[in-house]
C-alpha cells in the first residue's frame, strides 16, 4: 500500500526529491497519472505526492503553525487521494490547486476544532522547521506567492484573512471595518484573479 511518509514522518519530501519548474505536472499529464493511481500503480501515486507534497505541506503548516498536525494533514489528503482518486473532478482545475484548496479546507476544520477544546497557553507555537526551500522549489506556490503580492492590498489582506486564517466574511468585515458586501467582492475578485493565473 502507498505510504506518504515512508521514511521520515518529519520530512515531507521523504526521498530526497526536489520539485523544479520543470516538473510541475500539467493538466494532461496529471489525468494520466491519477489513472494509474485508479489501477493502484504506486509508482504515479509517488510522483503525484513528490510534485506536490511541499505545497500541501506548506499551507498546513502556515494555518496550524504545528509540523506535526501539518503533516497529519498532508498524510490524510495523500492517501484520501490513494484511495479514491476519482474524488478529483477533471474541468474544475488543476491538481495541485485542488489539493491545496482541499488542505485548507482539511486545516482550517482542524484549526477551528482545536480552537474549541484548547486554551489560550495551550495553542501549540510554530514550528521552527522551515520549509521555505522546498516551496520556492515548486513552480505552483511561486504563481500563487506571486499573484498574492500583484493584487491589490485590500484584496490580498482579505484573501489571506479567509484562506490562511480560516475568518469567515463577517469576521473580515468586523476585523477590518469594512462592509460585508465590500469584503465579499475582494475575495471574489482575488480568487478569480488567481483562478485565470492558473488556467494561463
């Protein structure tokens, strides 16, 4: 059975892979692999999490601030991915972008259940692991980083507030006074922005 993390739970490019430009997985290469994940050939199921277990990592870790429930999350999706590779829908985008669309959802459900049972001395601080050289390696993160930093700073602050922090659209408007119609359209916008950066 595919493991994600056969060697080193704490490592989560765990053979020595590096992702470059050059091996980001373009749409018609990533439906050919999660066909062969569908026949269970673990040799694709690895080749889907080398090019992009950096970026599900790194989003994990940013909205946890915690390696270790980082990595629990990269494992869960990984292997959800394992075992029903169909959950992908081909037309709604690009692999990578679903799974880090996925993680975020998977962290932020997290984040908010720990919120509930954790006391304010007991959040669990960053982790001092960094992850930065393995995320610059992977051509997706460096679009994503690099639209953020071209959208207006209303729009990006409000992204950034609702996708790494998990606030909802009222708890932007409260944090940020603006109106709650006006935040709602700065997401909008900022997502479709990243969404035509991807399609391109």
């Amino acid at each position: 059975m595919f493991d994600p993390l056969p060697n080193s739970k704490a490592n989560p490019n765990p053979s020595g892979y590096r992702t470059s430009n050059s091996e980001t997985a373009t749409g018609s290469e990533d439906t050919a692999l999660l066909s062969r994940v569908g026949q269970g050939d673990e040799s694709a199921m690895e080749t889907v999490f080398r090019r992009y277990s950096s970026a599900v990592y790194s989003v994990a870790l940013r909205i946890l601030h915690d390696s270790g429930q980082a990595e629990d999350v990269m494992q869960e999706i990984f292997l959800q991915l394992w075992r029903k590779p169909a959950a992908f829908v081909q037309g709604r985008g690009a692999l990578g972008a679903w799974l880090v669309v996925v993680t975020r959802n998977r962290a932020i459900d997290l984040l908010r259940r720990r919120k509930l049972t954790d006391s304010v001395d007991d959040v669990v601080l960053a982790s001092p692991i960094n992850v930065a050289d393995e995320a610059e390696r992977n051509g997706m993160m460096e679009k994503v980083r690099a639209v953020l930093a071209n959208l207006p700073q209303e729009q990006r602050k409000s992204l950034e507030l609702a996708y790494f922090e998990g606030l909802t659209h009222t708890e932007i408007a409260s944090r940020t006074g603006d109106p709650l119609g006006t935040v709602k359209t700065r997401i909008r916008q900022a997502l479709i922005t990243l969404r035509k950066a991807f399609q391109a």
